[in-house]
C-alpha cells in the first residue's frame, strides 16, 4: 500500500471536518456497516483514514484509496 503524501492528507480533512455526516459507499472490511448506512466523522489520521462513528453502532475508519464514502447533504 502507497501512503498519500502530507498534501493529499490536509486536503482529505479539510473535506471531512470533525462532525461530517457520510455515507457508506463501499467498504473492503467484513465488519464494516451495509452500504448506505450514515456516519459521523471523528476525525482524519496521519495517512487519511476518515474515522467514523456510524449510525449502526460502533466505528470503523475508511481507509484512503481503498473505501469509498461521500459527503450526506443536509437535504439527504
């Protein structure tokens, strides 16, 4: 696996803030939430995984370039 690069990283949190609400796109982990499911952002690490809090109990982070969650509009 290829980390992103210090540019990459601060651009990633400044897409998703502390307290973004998400949805889950896709995920490669068999513990993660069902497609669909909401989440609030805790925070973005050092190799821009998005930490998550989900709605369905618990939290799991979405590890850059290989999960896919995008942004829940306030209209959703």
């Amino acid at each position: 696996m290829r980390y992103p690069d210090r540019e990459t990283v601060e651009r990633i949190r400044g897409e998703y803030p502390a307290g973004t609400v998400v949805e889950l796109v896709r995920m490669d982990d068999p513990q993660a939430p069902p497609p669909g499911a909401h989440g609030t952002v805790i925070f973005v690490d050092d190799i821009a995984t998005v930490h998550i809090a989900w709605q369905t109990g618990g939290s799991l982070g979405a590890a850059y370039g290989v999960d896919i969650v995008r942004k829940v509009d306030a209209n959703d």
